[in-house]
C-alpha cells in the first residue's frame, strides 16, 4: 500500500485549493455602500423577532448597483437618529461577484441647519389706527410658520408682535400711534428646536 499523506498535508492542501477556488476575479473595483440606522426612540415596542437557528439574513447595499465613483450621496429625515455607514470593495458579476472586508463605520446624527428662504413681496396697508401687511408664501415642506417683529423710526431695538410663529402671510398692527414711523420685518422660521431663522424682509411706513 502506498503511504497516506499525513491530516497536515491534507489540510495544507485542501486550504490551497480553496484559496486557489476563492481567489478574487479580475476586473475594476466598484464599491457598496451598508447603513446601519439606531432604532426609533419614539416607535412604540413591537413583538420580539424569533430567533432560528443558524438563520442568516445578508446586509443589502442602500445603492441600487455598485458604484464606479467614490463619492454616495444619500437623504435622511432628520429624526435624531444616529446613522453608520460602511463600504465593501466589489468585484466580479453575478455569481461570481465577490466582495471585501468592511471598512471602518462612520456614524453621524444628521441636524438640519438650513434655514428657510427669506419671504418676499411684503406690503403695507396703511389704515387709520392701524396697518396690515401681506407677503407671498413660503414653499418648504417643514416650514413653521413667519414672526413679525417691529422697529421705531430712531430706535435699534426690534419688538416681536408675534410671540410665536404664525401660519398666515397677513398680519394687522392696531398698536400703532398716529405720524409714527415703524419698520416692520418678518421672518420665516422652521419645525426644528430651537427653529432655524430666515433672512427678514422689511417695509418702513408711517401710521396714520
């Protein structure tokens, strides 16, 4: 009988083979992108997953094909959520595709800091004992709503006539003393805490 290679040899030789067999296949290197989303603070408590044995669900890349370029841009809500990303190297289609090691995480809490567009077509109405102004509408989708705030002719000091934002692009000041000059200003501001503030808009007209 011819000799048995020894288990090491064995081991030595099936471990080549599988390096051989998992060698990764030409071409470039494109790249997936992996999110990982802390819960919901919020959400109520839902029933506990069952666990299976040996069960293995794969993580899905949040872009639809592997991307050529190095740059992914990806929109959140800002629901004070921590966010990680990671990114596998990939090469190879198909069946044959194959991917990298992960690369380290990069977590955020992505914060909205932008503030509205400023409001535009302020006018004044100038009525006896009181003046009304009207503007155009903001487009935002979490826009809060508009402050008005109000300044005598000589003075640096501004006076809020809405305490808090306003859903309406009209306002009528009856606090007004006649041959007093005021410039008024409104703001856009909004849902965030505390609310991201426009630029003002301003009118200077004098009560009657």
């Amino acid at each position: 009988m011819p000799a048995e290679p020894a288990p090491v040899e064995d081991r030595r030789a099936a471990g080549a083979a599988a390096s051989k067999a998992q060698a990764a296949p030409f071409g470039p290197a494109l790249y997936n992108i992996y999110l990982e989303t802390a819960p919901d603070p919020l959400a109520a408590p839902g029933p506990k997953p069952i666990e299976t044995p040996w069960a293995f669900s794969p993580a899905v890349p949040i872009n639809k094909e592997p991307l050529t370029t190095l740059t992914f841009k990806h929109d959140v809500e800002f629901d004070g959520r921590q966010r990680c990303y990671y990114v596998r190297a990939v090469r190879g289609t198909g069946a044959q595709r194959v991917e990298g090691e992960p690369s380290e995480r990069t977590c955020d809490v992505p914060v909205d800091d932008e503030a509205p567009a400023m409001p535009t077509g302020l006018d004044a109405t100038v009525m006896e004992g009181s003046i009304s102004l009207r503007w155009e509408p903001n487009g935002e989708e979490d826009l809060g709503g508009y402050l008005v705030l109000r300044r005598e002719a000589g003075s640096d000091t501004l006076r809020p006539l809405t305490p808090a934002p306003i859903a309406e692009t009209q306002f009528t000041d009856a606090t007004v003393t006649a041959g007093q000059m005021y410039t008024y200003l409104v703001q856009a501001v909004d849902k965030q805490r505390p609310p991201n503030v426009s630029d003002s808009t301003e009118t200077t007209v004098t009560a009657r």
